[in-house]
C-alpha cells in the first residue's frame, strides 16, 4: 500500500475499524509518528510495524504484544498501548524512552519484564491488576507509575536500581506500610487506599474463614475417621476376646467330659461285674434276705461251707472265716456229734 510512499511524518489512522494488521499492510512505509488508536486491533502479524520514532496503538483489542511484530525495533523511542487488554508483553532489544501501558490486565512484573531496557526514563502502569513484583523486575527508570494496582508491599530489592528513580507513585494500592528507606532514594506518592483492596481483604477473610473451616471439617473428618478405626479395632478386640473365651470354655467342657466319662466308665464296670451268690441250700440255717443288694445274710451259727470252711457273714454280707476260737469250737461240737 505504501511502497511508492518512502517517508511521512505523522500517519493517523485513528478511529476507523481496523481489526488486523498484515505484514504487508505497510510494508515499505517509514514514519515518524504511526498512530493506530482506537480502532478494533486484535492481532498484529510479525514485522506489521514499519520503522517508527512514535508508535501509538492504545484503545484497542490487543491480549499481547511482543518484539516480533516490528520491523526494527529499536527505533522506537515511545510507545503507547494503553487502554487494551494486554496480559502478556516482550520488548527485548527494545530503545523505548517512554512505555505507556496502563489500563491493561496485567497482574505481575518478571526479571523478563523489562529485560534489556535500559533507555527507559518513564515508565506507566497505572490502572491494571500488578499484585506482585519479583525481585529486580523493575528497571532503570527515572519515572514509573504504579498507581491504581493491588500491591500489598513494596521493597527495595524489586527494584534494579533504586538510585535511578526520581519519583514514584504507588496511590491506590493495597500498601499499608511501606520502608521508610524509600523516601531517602525517591519521591514517593502514596496513600489513597485502593476501593478493590478492601473487596480483596474481605475475598481473603472469607477465603481464610473458609479455609479455616475447611481444615476444621477436615481435622474432625480425621477425628470421626481415628474415631472408627479405634471402634473397629476395639469390635475386633472383643470378638477376639469372645473367640478365646468360646475356646477356652469349649477346652474346659471337654475336659470336664473326660473326667466325668472316665469316672462313669469305672463305676458302670464295677456295676456289671458278676456278684458272688450263695446257694442257700448250702448254709444250713441261713436266713435269707436279698438285702437290697442280693446278698445272702446268714444266721449267728457257724457252719461248714464250701470244704469245711467256716464262714460268718459280717454286717456288710460279705462271709469272713470265723476266728480261731471259734472255729475249736466247732471242732468239739462237731466230734461230739460223729461219736454219738
């Protein structure tokens, strides 16, 4: 389009409806202030952006932005991309003297933020969502607006060179406090408590609450889950401890079975042993009586039994041979009746 136009000054395309950039859109063109604001920008190719002094692209679409898109770089000495939707950013081998970037979503600052930029004299990144800073992600500059961000705290080792600042605005933030060193290296504007901090510290307090109760849910969970295990272990141990009774009185049982057994076996043999029965025809003026057992009970005479033995029947039934006087006599008795 702008192969026949070798320079101009100031080429304007503000406000129309441009969405994309090509390559080859301007190829050719050399100018020292492009402006492309407020237009509908939602993509630039790599080396879309001729060789300029000034380069504003603010009021636009744009999510990113990065060295590729320009054809050199390093002859731009102030760019503007303010008011888009930037979240991510690279300008390595960069010259900028002026950076505007403010009203974008950015959220954190890197070592590689601003890597390299050592022209810069002012940066701006006020009005976007910056929370955090790395340690030495910001660079030398003389100028830099932190302004309507989230930070909570500040310290001089985020800075590459604190000596270098001349002024620094950090209204609108989070900060409470601040070191008291800073107001010996720069001038600093602060205080004006950002409106979003108090919905973040109240989004915190209740994400704390919430974490809070979480933990307690989760401790008494554990606690109900020990709780189960200590009332499984001790149902097991009763169990246990029924099973060992069981065996132990099924062992006593046992035993007790064998002794008794034993004991019913002797005495039912002796019950079926064969008694002793006399033949009453053989006692000669026994007196018979069964005695509840049997036995024969014989008279208080002595007779002869069984080969002249001579028997008296105890008290128990049983018969014992008589004493010796007796049984003489017996004898006389006995020798008196054969003579007669």
């Amino acid at each position: 389009m702008f192969r026949d136009i070798s320079y101009v000054s100031h080429l304007n395309l503000l406000r129309n409806n441009i969405k994309k950039i090509k390559a080859s859109s301007l190829i050719g063109l050399k100018a020292d202030i492009l402006s492309f604001s407020f237009n509908y920008l939602e993509y630039l190719e790599d080396s879309s952006i001729p060789e300029v002094e000034e380069l504003f692209i603010n009021g636009n679409k744009l999510v990113s932005i990065h060295s590729k898109i320009f054809v050199n770089i390093s002859k731009i000495k102030i760019l503007d991309v303010s008011f888009n939707k930037i979240t991510d950013f690279s300008f390595q081998n960069s010259m900028f003297q002026r950076l505007n970037m403010k009203n974008n979503k950015i959220t954190h600052l890197s070592k590689k933020s601003f890597l390299g930029m050592n022209m810069l004299n002012e940066i701006i990144l006020s009005n976007n969502m910056i929370s955090s800073l790395e340690m030495k992600s910001l660079p030398l500059v003389k100028n830099l607006d932190l302004s309507h961000n989230l930070l909570s705290s500040i310290d001089l080792n985020m800075f590459t060179d604190i000596d270098q600042v001349r002024h620094l605005d950090l209204t609108h933030n989070c900060i409470k406090q601040i070191n008291l060193k800073f107001t010996k290296k720069a001038n600093i504007s602060i205080g004006i408590f950002n409106k979003m901090c108090n919905d973040i510290y109240e989004t915190d307090k209740e994400m704390s609450k919430s974490n809070d109760k979480q933990e307690a849910d989760n401790e008494m969970s554990k606690s109900n889950d020990i709780q189960e295990m200590d009332n499984v272990l001790i149902s097991k141990n009763i169990l246990y401890i029924i099973g060992a009774v069981i065996v132990v009185a099924v062992l006593l049982a046992n035993i007790i079975v064998i002794i008794y057994s034993r004991r019913f076996y002797k005495y039912s043999k002796k019950a079926f042993e064969p008694r002793v029965v006399f033949n009453n025809e053989l006692i000669p003026n026994a007196i018979p009586n069964d005695n509840n057992g049997g036995y024969v009970e014989p008279a208080h005479v002595y007779e002869v039994i069984d080969n002249n033995a001579e028997t008296q029947r105890e008290s128990y039934g049983y018969l014992v041979p008589r004493s010796k006087k007796r049984q003489e006599a017996g004898d006389e008795i006995r020798n008196v009746s054969s003579k007669a």
